[in-house]
C-alpha cells in the first residue's frame, strides 16, 4: 500500500526513502474568505410596498473548501500519476464503495461536477479550528471513519473507486478538489468540557480547515493519465481482490491475474509509495 496500511486497517505505513516514487503537495483555499451566518439582508424597502416587503433574502453563494494537488517529488517527472482518491483529501464520492464510480455521476451540474464533493468526509478534512479557542470545533455532522473491509470489491476497482489524475511535475500544473461547506447543517461545538456541548461562534471569528492526517496517502496508484494512456484500462490490486471472482477472464486458477495489456496493477502492489505533504490550511472568518 502507499501511504497507508493493508486494506482492513487504514493506518500511515511508512516506507524507506528509497521507496518513496512520489509525493504530493496539498494546499487548501476557499472559495471566499468570509462565511455569512445569515443570508444578507435585502434592500430598504418602502413600508407601504406589499410587493417589497415580502421579497425574500438573498442567499449566499455555496461555499467550498478547496485542496490543490500537485506533483512535488517524482522518480518520473515527466509522467502523470493517476491513484484511487477514496479516503483522502481528494475524495469526490458521493455514493459508498461499492454503489458505482463517481465517473457514473458527472453532470454539468455545478455543485455535482466531478471536481466537486458534496459529502463532507472526516477522512478528507479537518473538522474547522476556531483561531482563538483550540476547543471550538464546527463542521457537518460528522460520517465517522468507516474501516476498510478486504472483499467486497470487483476486481476492476474502476467500478467501484474514483481515480484522480495529477499532472506531471514538470508541466508545474495542479488539480482541485473542492468540498463543499453546507449551510444548513452546520454545526459549532466545544469540547472543553471533555464531551460535546453546543457553541456558538461570535461574529469576525475566525477558524482553520486543511487535509485530515487521516487521509494522507493512497490505496492504489500507478504512472498515467486518465484521459490518455488509461483510458479502457482496468485497475487492480492483489490487496484488494475478493475470492468470490475468481475465475473471471484474466485470472489464473488461483485467482490471481495473469499479464494482459488492458489490467493495470498498483504500483504500491511492488512496495513503491505515494506520499502527501500539506503544505497549509486555509482561514474562513465568520461574519
């Protein structure tokens, strides 16, 4: 595995430098640098206007925390690198492992393009840091890290995972997730008190959010680009294999599969690592 434990723990495991193939840079802004709490107050109307007294308030854009990707290190500086984003910073699912790519999703919607999470994932960030009082936390309410089963999964982890490319270091270019921060169920607590007790942020205050140390690294990757060189290909990992698909075109009697040009297999199968380094977490003042 690259930056993780085997499937069934989802713990860091570390590898010897030489072992090291890539490592990420993550960087986290947002959309805008303050969050109203309200939405903004309509314009002065005239008091005998029926028609303006009723208007509705204006409502705030959607707000997105977004992680930045790029090649820092790479044994291969000209070549992109494609990895499974479940479980990490970049993760843009929006069904559970299992229920379909998130390639089956993409529309033009804006809040559901493929560069965008709608879920809020505790494996992606941080919940927000109040600046002020380290005990004041803010957030959705919380998914929870769900342990990573072994079986389960079709051979070809394209069905069931989503996959990111990121560009060679040498073009210097990055992708962007964003994560969207819904209004609606956002919640403000305080753990002072070694439980849980509502809290609620004063006006101007300030908090942090950035990518969780939980979700630094990957599950699968390999040298290529989505678009390009893998496109038709099927991914796979004898990490993850499930015993009731043996048998299928590609396989040996043992399950295992044998050499064919349309699997690719994980470069962390080989003991090669992807790491990722975050290099800041982004600041959103409450307004």
């Amino acid at each position: 595995m690259s930056g993780r434990g085997k499937a069934g723990g989802g713990l860091v495991q570390h590898h010897k430098p030489n072992d090291i193939k890539v490592t990420l840079k993550l960087r986290t802004t947002t959309s805008s640098d303050v969050f109203p709490l309200k939405p903004s107050s309509s314009p002065a109307v005239d008091d005998d206007d029926e028609e303006t007294k009723s208007a509705p308030q204006a409502t705030p854009p959607p707000f997105y925390i977004q992680v930045h990707a790029s090649v820092k290190y790479s044994t291969h500086p000209a070549l992109p690198v494609t990895l499974a984003t479940w479980r990490t910073p970049l993760e843009r699912r929006t069904k559970e492992p299992g229920q379909g790519s998130q390639e089956d999703d993409d529309d033009d919607d804006e809040e559901d393009s493929p560069m965008t999470s709608p879920v809020w994932l505790e494996s992606a960030l941080t919940p927000l840091r109040s600046v002020t009082d380290p005990n004041k936390l803010a957030g959705p309410p919380q998914l929870g890290w769900i342990g990573c089963r072994r079986g389960g999964y079709p051979r070809d982890l394209r069905e069931s995972w989503d996959f990111l490319t990121i560009p060679a270091a040498d073009t210097h270019e990055e992708v962007v997730v964003r994560h969207l921060l819904p209004r609606d169920s956002l919640e403000f607590w305080s753990k002072a008190g070694g439980g849980r007790e509502d809290a609620k942020p004063e006006k101007g205050e300030k908090f942090v959010v950035g990518p969780s140390a939980r979700g630094l690294g990957t599950f699968w990757w390999c040298w290529g680009d989505l678009s390009q060189d893998l496109v038709g290909k099927k991914f796979y990992s004898d990490n993850w294999w499930d015993e009731e698909d043996e048998g299928e075109d590609g396989e040996d009697g043992d399950g295992k599969l044998t050499p064919a040009e349309d699997w690719v297999k994980s470069e962390g199968d080989e003991g090669f690592g992807l790491t990722m380094e975050v290099e800041n977490d982004a600041e959103i003042e409450f307004v």
